[in-house]
C-alpha cells in the first residue's frame, strides 16, 4: 500500500524538522547562558544573533517544504531528496556562521538558496508537465 | 501517474510560496535602504512596518497551505485554487498597504479572512463528507 | 475516491489550524487592551508573554504538521490524529499558561513536546519499514 508513496521525501522532511527542532534547542541555551527568560527577545549580541537565525529558519521552512513535496511528487522525487539535504546543509551553515557574526550568515544563506531555486524549478516543470497532461492530453517526454 | 494528482493546487501552492519569497527579499531590499544590519530588527517605522508585513504573513502561511490543500483534496480543487489566488491577491494588498500605513494594511488583511473563511468552510464540507463515506458508509450528493 | 484519503489527519490538522487563528485573534484582543498598534511588538508583560506564546506556537506548528502527516500516511493514522489532538490540547495550555506567567507555560510545553516525539517515533517507524519495503523488498510485520 505505501510503496508508491515518495518515503526519500518523507525521510528527508522528518530530518529537517528535527534540525529546526534542535535550532530552537540551542536558542533555548543561549537563554540560558546569557541568563535571558522569556518572553525577553534581545539581549547580548551573539543572543540576537541565535534568535535570529533561528526565526530565518522558522520564515523559510513553510517555502521549503512546499517545493520539496512539489518537486518530488510531480518531477523527480530522489533529486527533490537530494536538494532537500543540500537545503538543510545550508541551513546548518547559516546557523553556525550567523552565531558567530552576522557576515558569516552568507555563505550558508548562498548554499539555502541554490537549494531553493532548483527546488522551485524542478516543481515549475513537474507542474507544468503534469498540467498540460491533465488538461490537455498533451504529454512532454 | 501524475494525471490525478491535484496539479492546480500544486501550482497555486507554488506561486505561494514565491509570492513569500518576493515579500523576505523586500524586507531585506527596506534593510539596505534604511541601513539596518541582521539582526536587528528594529528601525524607522517604515522598515518596521515591512518587517511586520513579512511575519504576518509568515504566521497565517501554514494555516494557508492546511486548508487550501485539504478544501482541494476533500471537496473541490478547482474552488480551493481560486480561492489560493484570491489570498494571494490579498496578501500582496496587505504588504503594499502595510507599508504605506498601519492602517492601510487592512482591506488586504479582510480579504485575506475571506479568502480563509471559504477554504476552510469547504475543507470542513469535504472532511465531513468524506468521514461519512469512509466511516458510517453514508455519501451525501 | 476520498475513500482512501486520510481524512482523520486532514480533521485535526484543519482544527489545529483554527486554533492557531484564534491564538493570533487572541494577540489581536491583547493589543486593542493594551492599546498596541502594529507594528509594535512591545509593551506591558502580558502583551509580550501572549505575542511570544503565539510565536512559539507558529514556530513549532510545521514541524507538527510535517511529523503529524507522515505518522499518519506511513505508520498509522488513528494513532497520528490523537497524538495531534493531544499536541492542540497541550497547545491551548501553554497559551493560557504563558499569559498567566512565563512559568506556567512549563506543563503545556512538556505535554507539547511528549505530542511531538510520539509522532516523530511513529514517523520514523513508518519511513523505515516504507523504505525497507519500497527498495530492499524487505516486509516487516
């Protein structure tokens, strides 16, 4: 029953939810290290900086999820993987380097980017493909 | 394979989803004009009401994505993509306005409600639906 | 057709989405208390425990849904829409709890995060035995 269903997609979903749950982990002990309880958001700047890479993260992931899922169901589902653990390598970057100065945030957000956009142009063409199919009977490839 | 698969609520999905993309890079483009570095947040009200724009949107985009999906899947999808396009329309009225003045934000905000109000009214229709007929084995229609 | 569509998990995920609503409605009433226009984010105590209680909410709410869904398609579904329901339950007392005072968001946070490793357990169960189905033809259970 679920053989058909994309696992790679789901596989590499799961694992980027763990990586934004264990973003908002390390926000939790820069808290605590810098002695910040909530509801307080600012604070010492390498705080700020953890806060804020991790809300990056938060603003991006909805994107993400959506033209991962896209890509995988309606082009090809192991690139979609593959450009899935490509995203959540960037995002790891941006975090590290963001913690430790805000330039340092760039190469990561580079690499978060790449991702994106192969992402969103491999589900153009799924979607594209799939929609003249459907209505129009006309089928590329 | 693809040719049941609810391609125009991937496409709306996708628009989406840059539609997102397009208001983080305007936030960012109000960065470099006001000079405000990452990660600050804070600013002359107009960067302020940008920024503000972009979480709103950020907020209510999962919500989004729940119910234009299930009201396609469950109930129609032809509706539930109108209904996507509608939102976006509202969501790019909400920014524009938001930016010029607090106020202004609110006729997109009302027809992003809207927008809401009906998908999520045709995702419970679909979901009653289709309880019905796979628990108690009752089709309505 | 929807006879086999997981229309349990589409329920819950719809009124998890509600619920996420009624807490922005919620911040919306603590600013028409308190007197706060957008975009202003800070003010009295109670204004800012009920601004972060719903943050934390929109933060975590993709991971939900992301370990929620596939639990549900991959491993079982009446068993993912009940870890849902308890994840919106406690949800709702982290909210009530956080307003009160930031302490009292502590029981409705743990429950969140039992909610949570429940259904990533049960996803990742899930994705290993459709993997291990799907390209090892190996059969568990």
């Amino acid at each position: 029953m679920t053989s058909d269903l994309p696992v790679l997609i789901a596989a590499v979903s799961t694992l980027s939810a763990l990586h934004l749950a264990f973003q908002a982990r390390r926000v939790g002990w820069s808290r605590m290290k810098y002695k910040i309880s909530p509801p307080t958001v600012t604070g010492p700047p390498e705080f700020e900086r953890t806060f804020r890479a991790h809300q990056n993260s938060v603003e991006m992931y909805s994107i993400f999820l959506v033209v991962m899922w896209i890509s995988g169901i309606f082009f090809n589902e192991v690139l979609a993987a593959l450009g899935g653990l490509v995203y959540i390598v960037g995002r790891e970057m941006y975090f590290i380097g963001y913690i430790h100065e805000s330039k340092k945030r760039l190469p990561g957000f580079y690499l978060v980017l790449c991702a994106l956009l192969f992402l969103t142009v491999m589900a153009a063409m799924g979607i594209i493909q799939s929609f003249l199919d459907k209505y129009l009977n006309i089928r590329l490839l």
